[in-house]
C-alpha cells in the first residue's frame, strides 16, 4: 500500500460539477430483480426514487442506475427491456441535484439514457459490445472502463494472471487505448480495476494492496468493492448485508491510494470513513 494523491481534474455536466481532486461516493441503484446484494428491492419506480434521495441524503454525490446484472451467472436481459427499467428512473433523477451514471454496456440504452438525462457511462465491459465505442466518442460524454475477462456466466473460471495487478493494468491499458484509438477524450476517461470481476478472494486483496500502482495509468480510478465476496470471505458475512463495516474500510484503502470515486451500496458507512479520514488530514 501507498499514499497517493487525488487527480487535479473536474468533470462538468451543465450546472453540476464533480471536482475529482475530492472522493465522492457514487450510490448504487440497481432497478433489477436480480442482482447479488440488492435484487428486486428498488425495481418499483417510486420505491427506486427515494432509495436514490435517501443516499444522496446520506452523502451521495452519484446515483449509479442499473438495468441488467453483473453478478456471476447473471441471465442476459434483453435492450429493450433494460431501456424500460432505466430510462424512467434517469427522467426522475434528473429532476433532482445530482450526476447520473448508467452502468450498462448496450449503446442502445446508454444513448437513451443520456436522452433522459444521463451523464456518465460506465461499462463493466469496458466498450466491447458492438458499436460501443463509437457511442462513447459521439456522445462525448464520461466513461468507466472495467477490467474483466470473459463475461459475468464465464469470468470465474478467468482468473489465473502471473501477477493480478501487474496483468491487470496491462489489459485495462489496452481498452483504454482503443477508446483513445475510437476518438474517445483522454480527459473523459475513468478507469476501475474490476474488483471481483475475473478474480478470487486472494486476488482482490493483493489488487488492493497495490491499487495505488493503478494511477500510474494516468487516469481517475474508480473502486467499487461493495459487499463483494472476497470482503464477505475475511469476515465470515454470509449475506452482503453484513457486509458494510468492511466494504467502507476498503473503499477507504482504495481512496487513501488515488481511488477518487466509489461505488456503494453502503452510502452513509462510506460518507463517514471518508469525513473522519478528511478531518484527520485538515486537522
């Protein structure tokens, strides 16, 4: 582990701005009914808006909104069915102050997103589905670009690496490159190593241990470890719900090592770590 600095960079969305020389904690929204920690809870759309005003109560400076799950073995949900989950919840959000990120990996859905006012792409698959990356450029718009290998039904068996930092910052640098190639913005770029994503128990903990070797990518890095397995395995939690207390504790790692956003279920565990790790250093 080492300490790292926070990028000197802001992105801009009209009247609302994200100085990501700052972490903020981007809350997730998951409007499916299958996803590994939260599934079904927030798939009503008057139940999905105050969940999304609850975190932004609680700290929250980005709602994450999601139509289709990531999680092992997740089923595939067919474009249309995710543009009518997501895009009613993105024209309620954009009623309220806040940035708006639609974690995706259909160009469809991100263009009607942004449609209803969206802002940020972030794609788990980091632009490989077809005419990915020419949306990400014609938009113009954020993107996350995630380490994984394989897909969600086959990334557990893909988890053999010489070094997981090492090879993972190899692999995330040549999507990165042909974003850049597809005339995607360099200053529109953020990076996340794809915790849980293609790595076991022991993996996730040595990339955190040497996440600050990430920032030599040169890019704003995203974390989102919330309630991942691997924090459940140290702890003996079963249910991701019992998960908090050690996801806000590695979200904090991976700040206090250049991480500038993260992405929790767990907003106000998460605010807090940060508020006592921001009073400590200004004190």
């Amino acid at each position: 582990m080492q300490l790292m600095p926070l990028p000197q960079r802001q992105w801009s969305f009209g009247a609302l701005t994200l100085d990501l020389s700052q972490p903020h904690v981007m809350g997730i929204l998951n409007v499916t009914p299958d996803s590994f920690s939260d599934g079904g809870q927030h798939n009503e759309k008057e139940q999905t808006i105050a969940r999304a005003k609850q975190m932004i109560a609680e700290g929250a400076t980005v709602i994450d909104v999601g139509g289709e799950s990531t999680r092992p073995g997740a089923a595939v949900v067919e474009i249309e069915e995710e543009i009518r989950r997501v895009v009613p919840v993105v024209e309620e959000l954009a009623k309220l102050n806040v940035v708006i990120s639609i974690d995706t990996s259909q160009p469809e859905v991100i263009r009607a997103a942004v449609a209803a006012g969206a802002h940020i792409w972030n794609d788990v698959r980091a632009l490989t589905r077809p005419q990915a990356l020419e949306t990400a450029a014609e938009l113009d718009i954020p993107v996350i670009i995630m380490h994984m290998r394989g897909e969600p039904t086959t990334m557990n068996n893909l988890d053999q690496y010489e070094d997981v930092t090492t090879d993972v910052i190899r692999e995330l640098s040549q999507r990165v490159q042909d974003a850049l190639d597809a005339g995607v913005k360099a200053e529109n770029i953020m990076i996340d190593p794809g915790f849980g994503f293609a790595k076991n128990a022991q993996q996730n903990l040595q990339l955190l241990n040497k996440f600050y070797k990430l920032a030599d990518m040169g890019y704003p890095i995203l974390s989102a470890l919330s309630r991942k397995r691997f924090i459940g395995s140290v702890l003996d939690a079963a249910e991701p719900q019992q998960r908090a207390v050690g996801s806000a504790t590695a979200h904090l790692l991976s700040i206090q090592q250049g991480a500038c956003m993260v992405r929790a279920h767990d907003v106000k565990a998460t605010a807090d770590a940060i508020k006592i790790w921001q009073a400590m250093r200004s004190a």
